[in-house]
C-alpha cells in the first residue's frame, strides 16, 4: 500500500533547528531547503509527498499547486489556512495518508479521519536517518553481531488495530 506523505510545511521548517535558521533569514529559503530536503528523501522511498503552506505567505503571482523535484507544493487560498487544506486532504485520503504536523488540532483531525499521524521533529529524524543509512558503508568489524536468545522482548500487550495501522505506516517512511 503506497502511503500519502501531507505535509504541514511552516509547522515543520519552524519546528527544525537547520530550516528555521534559513527560515529566519528568507521565507523562500526555508520552502526551498524544505523541499530539496524532501527530494532527497524521496529518492530513497518513493511515496507521494505534499507540502502545504499558507498562502498568504506564498510567492507573488503563483499558482495555488506547483510541483518541484516530485514533489507537489499547495499553497492555501485566500482566506483559508494551511490547517483547512492539510484536513480536507486527510478527509479525502483517509488511510492512505500520513500527516506531519506538530499541530494538535490537525493530528486530532486526521486521526479521527483515519490517517495516521507524526509529529515535524519526528519525521524529521525519520528522514534524516533514511538519508545516513542510505549513504552508510557497513562495517562489520565494529558491530558485535546477533546473539540468538529465547528471551521474549517487547511489550506484553498488543495495541490498537488504530495505532498497528498508525506504527506501520510511520515505519515505511
């Protein structure tokens, strides 16, 4: 099953310590780290990703969808925010949606919609450790090994049919 990557774009460059730094210098440097940040990652793992940020924060004279490096950009409508479009697209992907927002009212929407949910700091580390394993050279001098044992590990109850679905998909990424 191919997961919808909707993304909260100023939630999570404002959430990062590298994008906010780039952000507070120019808004438009921000977006575009965001999104080679996000090319990159998609490389690796093929899912549909879209970046969604307030329009009234957008370039002048743009379009309300663009679409760079394979990955689509929507930019709010006048008199609407980022949250109404993050939660109309959770509403229309259902399960086939995973939402980046640190926001609460937008996870809470989306999880109640059915999609599963991850916070910007989160997903941020998800990428980044995608992109260093990627790149990693194996070096199995320095690593231990298995050892193989009988010893049950883990939690002793199984969870929610709800949070299996939201863990799954936030492994795929």
């Amino acid at each position: 099953m191919s997961i919808h990557i909707i993304i909260d774009g100023y939630n999570l460059i404002r959430q990062s310590t590298t994008l906010s730094r780039l952000d507070q210098q120019d808004i438009m440097l921000g977006r575009d780290a965001l999104v080679d940040m996000l090319a990159a990652y998609r490389k690796i793992k093929p899912h549909r990703i879209t970046v969604v940020f307030d329009g009234h924060h957008g370039p002048a004279f743009s379009q309300t969808q663009d679409r760079r490096k394979g990955i689509a950009i929507r930019f709010s409508r006048r008199g609407e925010s980022a949250d109404d479009v993050i939660k109309r697209m959770a509403l229309k992907e259902r399960e086939k949606a995973l939402v980046v927002s640190s926001d609460l009212e937008i996870a809470n929407s989306a999880a109640a919609y059915g999609a599963a949910t991850i916070s910007a700091p989160l997903f941020e580390d998800k990428i980044g450790m995608a992109g260093q394993i990627d790149g990693l050279e194996t070096e199995d001098e320095d690593r231990p090994g298995w050892t193989p044992t009988t010893k049950k590990r883990g939690p002793s109850r199984r969870l929610s049919k709800k949070q299996r679905r939201n863990r799954m998909k936030i492994n795929k990424l």
